[in-house]
C-alpha cells in the first residue's frame, strides 16, 4: 500500500508520477478515516476535498514540471506546538481552542516549500508539557503497539502516526525528550538536533530560550536526515541559530560507521537513574549490535554530580515555562482550565531569582564543557531514551520506579535532560520490546555539538545491521491484525 511507503520511496514515485499526489492523498485519508480513532493522533483534520483539490494543484504542477520539493505533494501532520497558518495552534490547551495564527512558523514554511500538504495537526500534552500526550481537548493518544498504555509525549501524536503509517515522516519538538522518548515507545526514530540547527521562529524571546528545539522524526533514518535538510538553516529572526549548513549523503556503505566507533555507555549513572527492571537490558542488546559490527562498546564514568544538573534543569525550565503560564492566566477562568502540573512550573518561577538562572547558566556551561571531554574519549554517548515501560493511559506520570518515589510529574524523563543542557545532538534508535507485553523501548545516542551529520551515519549504519528487528510493525488495530513484518 502507498501508506506504508518511507517518505523518499514515495517522493520517488510522485516525481516519476508512477503516482499522483491525489491517490497518496486518498490513501493517506483513508487510512487516517479508518485507523486514526483507535489511536488519536491526528487531531483538526481539514476536510477530504479541500485537502483533494490541494493535491490535484501539486499533480498540475509537476504535469507542468514543477516541482515544489523533496515533499511535493505529501500529506503532513504538524505538530499541534508549531504555529501553522488556518489551522488552530491549541497546544492542547482549551483556553487556545480557537486560536488560528495567520502566519506560519520558521518550521512550517519550510516545510509547506519544500511541498508538503498540512491536513492536519498531531496531538500533543497540554501546552507541550510532561512526557504523556493527553489533554482535555481532544483526549489522549494511544501507544501504536499498545493503545492501553503512553505514547510518550510531547510528540506523541507524531510518533504514533508514523507507526501507524498515517503519515509517511512526520516533525516534533523536544525540550525534556519530546522527540526522543515518543519515538522510543513508538519503534521509530527521533532527532533532537543540535541547539539552533533548526530556529524557533516566532518566540517571544531570541536570547535565553534555548533550550527546547523543533526536529525530524521518521521511520528510516535517511527520511529523518532528509527532513532535518528541509527544516534546518539560519534565520535572522533567530539570531543564535546556526550559520553552518546542514548536508546529507546516504552512505553507500552504512555499516562502515560502526567500524572502531567508540561507544561510551552511561547506562543509570551508577544507579543514580532510578530505571524499571528490562529497560537498560533492551538497550545493552541494541549495542551489542553496535558492538557486532565492530563498534567499541565500554561502559562511561559520567563524571559529574548528576544531582546538581537536575537543579540546574529545574531553575531553567521554571524560568522558561513559568512566563508562558503566566501569560495564559491573564485570560477568563483561565486558572481551572490550566493542568495542575503547568500551575506548579508557574508557581516555582515565582520564587527564580535572577541570581538563581545566572548560576544555573554557568553550570549549564561546565556541563557543556565536561561533555566535550568525554566526547575526546568516546564518538557518541549511550543512554536509555526513557526511565520506564509505557505506563497506563489512564495514567498522568509515574509516581514510583521500583521503591523510589518520583518527586516531579517530570522525574522519570530526567534521562533526556543531558543533550538538552549541552545543545549537543541526539537521535533516539528502537533498541527493543518489553519481554512480557512487548512495548517498545528506545536507546538514545549523544554526539558532540555540531555533528548532526555525524550521527545520523552512526545511526544509519545501526540501521543496517538491524533490518528484520526495525521491520517489525505494531498490530493494526482497524484490522485486528498480528504483529507484522514488512
């Protein structure tokens, strides 16, 4: 079926018109119609014949010999964070329920140029917060192998629309793993770029916000890589994003980047990672494949006082999130219809000093320059892209991993904080499945500033010498199915 074409298999066929854009439409709205309920990915679908006539415009443009882009005429959900011009931009949240920018963000536009048809939006947490994609607008969305149990989140909706071959690649966002850990429990795979590769553009603010960032998601590695082209490069409005330009070459010999690759594995951190039984055993399997193919594998000393980066994360995010709720609460009633969790990231920035973020920042920029020194030992980092198993939908977070209690609705991610405080590049790559119910489970690879390209070969070659275990499919729910491969 065209669904369950990778992007750059169809992007071939809709350029040699062995296919039109209105028959990848039909069938991308078809399989969205009949899957989609089971899972709620997507969310604000735009009509059938609008999205219809937009394809048959991209059909007359390339019978003319046009071509828009690498997505010419390939339906896309954005991610319900992004501002997208016509479409509602809720993030989840009620009191947004009828805003509909009139412009589009940095990410969109690129993406809309390079020929993609929005038909809608993916689902996301409630103003993009917490690692669970549920909110009082339009629900929760289920895990694509298990629609009892989390999608991860913020990206959730994107990662399970991938899964569930209801888009062919897909966008997300990530601040605390909202591209690695959905992707993880979804069996697909999520870059977080390197800081500024791709501008946030609009933000109120240019200078300090710099932590949370957009990226690609897809279920081929080469996909992920040829998004983030789509979507990368400097803007003027983001002063501090990258002046480099990104480039990517599929390479003719994948696995050849795991030969002497120096993997260094931080695991739990020598415990302090609270982590539920089978999660770093599905990762240790996934590098002893790096390892077959001739990677060095050695366990990594973190070298550092992980207790005093998580106090360092929780001053930025209460200075970034803390101005965003607040903004929100200005609003009618605004206060009942805002999560308990986004109100106590308001509460603490209250009590931020200055003072507090200005040493929060400098200890931000030791952590950065400790990293470049294990970067000096190993080429990339390993690290499980989640603490737990998928938990109940039902669920709002995880209130223990085994006898530790969790003291935030954000604890058990705390795993993903460590490229997002260095800005340094990582992809979250499916590792393997739960033994008993078979959840999916990811492992996350870290790479030095700048070497986005990098790792994506790295990732890529991974990739390679795991093609029968990535070609395993979850249950289509519509069908009643079995597991399938293919």
């Amino acid at each position: 079926m065209l669904t369950d074409l990778d992007a750059h298999a169809l992007s071939t066929l809709i350029h040699s018109r062995q296919v039109s854009c209105r028959e990848v439409m039909q069938a991308t709205l078809d399989r969205i119609h009949r899957v989609n309920p089971a899972f709620n990915a997507i969310v604000s679908l735009a009509p059938d014949d609008t999205l219809l006539a937009q394809a048959d415009a991209c059909d007359a443009d390339l019978a003319a010999g046009r071509s828009r882009g690498w997505l010419h005429g390939m339906p896309q959900a954005i991610k319900d964070i992004a501002q997208v011009a016509g479409f509602p931009t809720t993030q989840g949240s009620r009191l947004l329920a009828r805003h509909v920018p009139s412009s589009d963000g940095v990410l969109a536009a690129r993406m809309k140029a390079a020929g993609c048809i929005v038909v809608g939006r993916t689902n996301t947490p409630e103003l993009g917060l917490g690692s669970h994609t549920f909110n009082e607008l339009f629900g929760a969305t289920r895990n694509a192998w298990d629609p009892a149990v989390s999608a991860g989140g913020s990206s959730g909706g994107a990662a399970v629309a991938l899964a569930q071959r209801l888009l062919p690649v897909a966008d997300g966002s990530d601040f605390m793993g909202s591209l690695r850990n959905p992707a993880g429990w979804n069996h697909v795979f999520g870059l977080r770029p390197t800081q500024g590769r791709v501008p946030l553009v609009p933000r109120p603010d240019v200078w300090i916000d710099q932590l949370g960032t957009e990226g690609p998601m897809g279920r081929t590695v080469d996909d992920v890589a040829r998004l983030l082209a789509v979507q990368a490069g400097h803007d003027p409005r983001s002063p501090l994003s990258l002046q480099s330009t990104f480039r990517w070459e599929p390479p003719a010999d994948p696995a050849a980047a795991l030969r002497g690759l120096r993997v260094g594995w931080l695991g739990d951190l020598d415990g302090y990672l609270a982590t539920e039984p089978g999660v770093l055993e599905a990762c240790q399997e996934a590098l002893g494949h790096l390892a077959g193919a001739g990677a060095a594998v050695d366990a990594a000393p973190f070298g550092t006082d992980p207790a005093r980066l998580w106090d360092c994360w929780l001053a930025w995010r209460r200075a970034l999130v803390g101005p965003r709720i607040d903004a929100l609460l200005r609003l009618p009633d605004a206060r009942d219809a805002i999560k308990p969790e986004a109100l106590w990231e308001h509460e603490g920035s209250h009590a931020l000093l200055a003072a507090d973020l200005l040493r929060a920042s400098q200890q931000r920029t030791r952590f950065h320059h400790h990293l470049q020194g294990l970067f000096g030992r190993w080429d990339v980092l390993a690290l499980p892209v989640a603490q737990v198993w998928p938990f109940p939908v039902e669920q709002r977070w995880p209130q223990r991993i085994g006898g530790r209690a969790m003291d935030t609705y954000h604890r058990w991610m705390e795993c993903t904080i460590y490229a997002t405080l260095a800005g340094v590049p990582a992809i979250s790559v499916p590792a393997g499945f739960h033994p008993q119910h078979g959840w999916p489970m990811g492992i996350q690879l870290l790479a030095p500033h700048g070497a986005d390209a990098f790792l994506l070969g790295v990732a890529a070659g991974y990739e390679a010498v795991r093609k029968d275990f990535l070609a395993i499919r979850p249950r289509d729910i519509a069908q009643g199915a079995a597991p399938s491969r293919g």
